[in-house]
C-alpha cells in the first residue's frame, strides 16, 4: 500500500469527532473527577496527525525522511502489528506515528506529546505497547538465528567482501545511554565514567544484525557481557548450528569457523581477537592479522553507526525506565533489519577509509585477560599463516608500514 486514500482521511475525520464528541460528554457528567485539558480537545484542529502527516503522504521521499520507513514498508509493518495493538484503525495509526516520531527524534514525551495534542505518559505507554510489539513480529521474520547454511552463507559473503574466511560473524557490544535510575549505585555506571545498558550484537557482512542480547549493565564488560549472554553459552556448548570445520585452501589443515572481535573478547576456539599491542611492533604477520582482522570486525561497528545515524534516541541518554530502554533497543534492532533485507553490499577491492593495524580506538577499551588454550592460539596463528601467503590480500603490507609509520 503506497499510501492512505483520500477517503480513509475523511473516515480518520470522522472517527475523531466522535471520540472527541464522547470525551466532552463524559467530561461533562464527570466533571469533578474526570478532566480532558483544551490542548486535547483541539488535537483534531493543530494536531500534527490530522494535518503534517496528511501532506506528507503525497510526497514519499519527506514521508521517509520524516519516519524513516518509507510509506510501503510503514504501513506493511502497520498490518504486521496491528493484532497487539487492538484499537480503532484512527489509533492504531496514531500510535505507530506516534512511536516513530520518537524513534526518530529522540525527544522528551513531553515534546512528542504537545506535537500530537497528547498526555506525556500516554506517549510513554504508546512508546511501550508499539516497540514490543514490533519486537515480538519481527524478531522471527528478521533476526532468527542462522541455520547452519544460512552460517555458511554469512561465512562466504565475509570472505567475498572483506576477506576473512571462516567468519561467521563480527561482534561487539554498543554501550546504550541512559539517565542513572533511582537507588542504582554504580550498577550501570560503565567506563566511560557515563550510565548505559548494553548491547551485543553479532552482524553479518551486509550490516545487518543476525545475534543481539539487550540490558547487561554498562559496568559489564564486552567478554563478560558475551560470556553471560545466552549466545555465549549457546556458542560454548555448540548448540548454534555452526558448521563443521572447513581448511581453508583445498587439502589444507581444517579450520573452525569464527566471529571476530575486538581486545575486549577473549580469544577461543571459535572467536578471534587481535595480537596483543606490544607483540605487534615490528612483527609484520602478526600485524597483517590485526589489520586483516580489523577489516572484517568494523562491520559491526559500521551497523552500530547506522543504528545510530537512523534512530535519534541513541544521540543522548535515555530518560525512560531500563525496561523500556530494553524493548526500544530491540525494536530498533529488528526495524534495522527490516529495513535493510534486501539490501546488498558491493564487493570492494583496496578502500581509502581502512582501519589500519593499530586502532586507535583501541586505547579506551579494557581489555580482558587471555587465558585461552593451546588450540585457540594455533587457530590464530593458522590464520595468520593463510594471511601471509595464499589468502593474501595486494595491499596489506602497504597499509601495515603506514600505520607503523603513524604511530
């Protein structure tokens, strides 16, 4: 559906003088305990429902821009979610509008509330009933978690894009601001010396989200937050569907599949970090991993700076209870999905805007101690040797001497 008729306006018209007129008549025989204010009352005469959201329906480039979703996808996504939200077709659009507009800005309720010509803790409750929902359609559609072709497939696209094979996944955790709720503590008091959730996330090569876990404390580390998510114990026990090792080059040695991350993870069997910094200097295959490894871990962060570019409430800390942090996140991350599921990434050679061996970032992220096996550190040094010689890459050894040159 490309957009609302014209008669659907009119019914919308309708619709609202009838519950406005049933307001004022319970408003009248309840005047003592029951109270509508004026700016209500006129929602239908300024509201930004009845009249913005009209015009921006005849053009969809503003709608999108406005919204994010373009006019099909809102209101398929409307039809997905309508059975949690049963309510007249008048609120049911409110609702969805209202929620978005949120979504977008990140402004208080109470902004969103004068736009709307609505109470501030209805907004909230909108908020609330709207994310989970779309939480709860979604997530099925859009963030299952892979079966094991589907791991291959993830695991090809990374070797095609960003030249990592075997990689399943990149992983990272976002920490997600917030106000510091009442009688807290340090609880979600997090290293950055500000108050967050967190998000961990797994993305695959196309930026978008295939593993998420929502609401550990920001004084959790990442390696901490992964060790205690139901993907890290699922991953540990072996229960996600990963395919069975696979060499690298025909007849060569087999090698697990993994996911990559950053020093904040611990090194396994199954996940890959960089070398530690001081073993760097100097050692060029060590560093062609980093940086090889660096290549294909940004993806994640990449998907975290489009979360962020499209959805406002992440530009300033939450003032809404965790609760509903928690299913904001969620419904974010499956609108991210959704929007993006037909979205491809172009195959790209040598990019101007690499991350070179020594990130930068780096610096700011505790890092966690590496007690892992004998066979994580053969893993590692498998892929190393596959990097310095027939998964080579032409540019590698020139963007590790000009991050050396760098530093």
């Amino acid at each position: 559906m490309a957009g609302y008729p014209t008669t659907i306006f009119e019914e919308e018209a309708i619709l609202l003088a009838a519950v406005m007129e049933d307001e004022e008549r319970e408003g009248n025989r309840t005047r003592r305990r029951f109270w509508i204010r004026d700016i209500g009352r006129r929602r239908g005469i300024h509201g930004e429902f009845h009249h913005l959201i009209q015009e921006l329906h005849g053009n969809n480039e503003e709608f999108k821009s406005y919204f994010r979703l373009n006019q099909e996808q809102f209101h398929e996504l409307l039809s997905i979610i309508e059975d949690d939200i049963k309510k007249n077709f008048l609120l049911l659009c409110l609702k969805q509008y209202v929620s978005f507009r949120y979504l977008v800005t990140g402004d208080r309720f109470k902004t969103i509330a004068y736009s709307y010509r609505t109470g501030a803790s209805t907004v909230s409750s909108i908020v609330n009933d709207v994310c989970e929902a779309i939480w709860n359609r979604l997530q099925d559609k859009v963030l299952r978690i892979p079966s094991e072709e589907k791991w291959k497939l993830i695991a090809k696209d990374f070797e095609k894009l960003w030249n990592f094979p075997n990689c399943l996944g990149a992983i990272d955790g976002k920490h997600v601001l917030i106000r510091a709720p009442s009688n807290s503590g340090t609880t979600f008091y997090n290293y950055k010396k500000t108050f967050s959730i967190v998000l961990l996330a797994v993305v695959d090569a196309h930026y978008r989200f295939t593993v998420i876990d929502v609401g550990a404390e920001g004084r959790n580390s990442d390696g901490g937050v992964f060790s205690n998510s139901v993907f890290g114990k699922a991953l540990k026990d072996g229960s996600l569907n990963v395919p069975a090792d696979e060499p690298l080059v025909p007849h060569g040695q087999s090698l697990p599949f993994v996911f990559v991350g950053d020093e904040a993870f611990p090194l396994k069997r199954y996940l890959m970090r960089p070398f530690p910094r001081d073993q760097v200097h100097n050692n060029e295959p060590k560093s062609v991993f980093n940086y090889r490894l660096s290549r294909a871990r940004r993806i994640v962060e990449n998907t975290f700076g489009i979360l962020v570019s499209q959805w406002g409430v992440y530009e300033k800390p939450f003032r809404c209870r965790v609760e509903l942090v928690d299913k904001i996140v969620k419904a974010t991350c499956v609108l991210h999905n959704y929007m993006r599921q037909n979205v491809y990434v172009t195959p790209v050679g040598q990019c101007e805007q690499e991350i070179l061996t020594q990130d930068a970032c780096l610096d700011s992220i505790p890092r966690v101690s590496c007690n892992a096996t004998q066979e994580a550190f053969n893993v590692r040094q498998e892929f190393m040797r596959y990097f310095m010689n027939e998964g080579s890459v032409p540019w590698q050894i020139a963007y590790v001497h000009r991050g050396r040159n760098q530093d």
